[in-house]
C-alpha cells in the first residue's frame, strides 16, 4: 500500500506555496547564485547587491514560485552576505524564500531575518551535518532539502538512495521532531552524458520513494543535461517524465521558457491545472506581450 501522499508549506510574509503530489509542480528560481558568475561574486565582494535585483525580476516573470538564495562566494562574510540579500529579496517580492549555504553560521543568519517559513537547501545523510542543521531546521518551523547521499560517496543504486532517504526521515522526525510533510527529498539527478543509465535511476528512485515514504521532492534540475548539447531540450524532456514519477519541484533557470512551458504542460496533463487555467492563462500572457 502506498504511503499518503504529504503537502509542504512554505510562506512569505504574505503568500503561502504548498508543494504537493496533487497541486501544480513548484518552479524554486535558482539564479540568485553566484556559483560560476564571477563578475556577480566581484560585485558581492565589493558590497554591490544590485544585480539580485534584476535576477529576482527575472526569475519571478519566468514563473518561479520560490527563489533559491545562495551567496556562496570565496572571501566574504557569507552569514553577513546571505542576510543582507534575504532582506532585500523580501523587499522586491513576495515569494518564499530557499534559503541555500552550506556554512551553518550563514544559514542561521538568512533564518533570522526571514519573514515567514522557509525552505532550507541542504542536509545529506550524514550524521554531523543533520545534527548541525536540524535543529536550526526545527528553532525556525522551516522546512528541509534532504540528499540521499553519505560521507562514503553519492551512491547510484536505487536501494542505497532508499536507505538512506529513510535513515534522513528517521531521524528528523524521531530526534528533533520535524513533520515527515516538511522534509524534501532531492533523489540525486546526475548528469546524463557521463552514464546513460543515471536518468532511470533518478525516476525509478522518485517512484519509489512517492510510494514509500509519501514525501515531496525536488531536484537541481540542470544537472541532467551538464555537459550535453541543447541543453534545455534535455530540461523539457526530462522534467515531465520525473514530474509523472511524482517529482513535484526542482530547482531551476525560470529563465527557460521551453522548459518552463513542458512543466505546465505536463501540469495539465497531469491533472494538477484545473479546466487548463494556469495554461491558458499564461498563453494570453504571451500573446499580450507580443501584441
């Protein structure tokens, strides 16, 4: 018997977003990232926030329901850096909030000043890195991205994943009393080009881990296609075939609109766009913009 399928809420100051297995799939911007940019990790270095502004710009028109907010840079007070950009993306919108760093500290800066419940981006299985993180995860009601991977490697097997993803609900919800609905599993997407077989992985992993343990998932979804021509091509394939597996997020460019428009398509398909609104909806948007 299959496990009851959960929803994950996360909110602003003013909107709620729920990730579920029956709603529509949930866009988690992710340009506001430094990560390969080095002219935006210069202008953060030197205190210049502008350019968050226009990428939060571009990817709330893009159809992003969360923005992903990472200020990974290299010689920088990252818990500084990511509370002042949090502070500033509440300020120019008002969706939830990804809060994404893999420095303790800098997490908890970003939980403080955030106005609302959050989305925490990450954990592994990893028992030092739960125990640092989820009781930060449970002091701010957030919820939590969990990867199904150990000190020991990012393991390829289906079976490994499970195991692990059941060891991360175990002892989130056991030890430190977080809700099963609040943590996200990421099933490991890889790249495509370095082993043909990680794509079946993936699905038969989110299959199985819908079926079993009912909890909502996501991905950073470009991964699958590193390294490999038409990359965005791959993005609009891949997405709806992980969304039919029950992926019910990921975490990507909004600023793909061939990608962005196979996820609503498959939304409707899928049964989760009601009389096809948010289809039509965004079609006249489109069409208003040409005109």
């Amino acid at each position: 018997m299959s496990a009851p399928r959960l929803e994950t809420r996360l909110r602003s100051a003013t909107q709620e977003v729920v990730i579920g297995h029956d709603t529509r799939f949930c866009l988690i911007g992710e340009r506001i990232n430094p990560t390969g940019r080095r002219i935006f990790q210069e202008q953060l270095r030197a205190g210049d926030l502008s350019a968050i502004e226009r990428d939060v710009q571009a990817q709330v028109e893009g159809g992003a329901d969360v923005l992903d907010v990472n200020m990974g840079v290299p010689l920088t007070d990252e818990a500084d850096l990511l509370a002042k950009a949090i502070t500033m993306v509440q300020k120019l919108t008002d969706k939830p909030i990804c809060i994404d760093s893999s420095v303790v500290e800098a997490l908890e800066a970003g939980l403080a000043v955030y106005q609302g419940r959050a989305l925490v981006n990450s954990i592994t299985a990893e028992d030092e890195r739960m125990a640092q993180i989820l009781p930060l995860v449970k002091k701010y009601d957030a919820a939590i991205i969990a990867l199904p991977n150990d000190e020991d490697e990012i393991p390829m097997e289906v079976e490994k994943r499970i195991e692990l993803t059941r060891k991360i609900i175990r002892v989130a919800t056991t030890e430190y009393g977080i809700a099963q609905a609040d943590i996200v599993i990421d099933p490991l997407a890889m790249p495509i080009g370095a082993d043909g077989t990680v794509a079946l992985t993936f699905f038969e992993t989110v299959r199985r881990i819908r079926d079993e343990f009912g909890v909502n998932m996501t991905c950073g979804a470009s991964n699958v296609s590193f390294g490999m021509p038409s990359r965005h091509a791959l993005g609009a394939g891949f997405l709806p075939m992980a969304m039919q597996a029950g992926l019910t997020s990921a975490i990507m460019d909004t600023r793909t609109p061939q990608i962005v428009e196979a996820v609503k398509a498959a939304d409707l398909l899928l049964g989760h766009d009601e009389w096809g609104g948010a289809w039509i909806a965004a079609h006249r948007a489109r069409q208003a913009a040409t005109a």
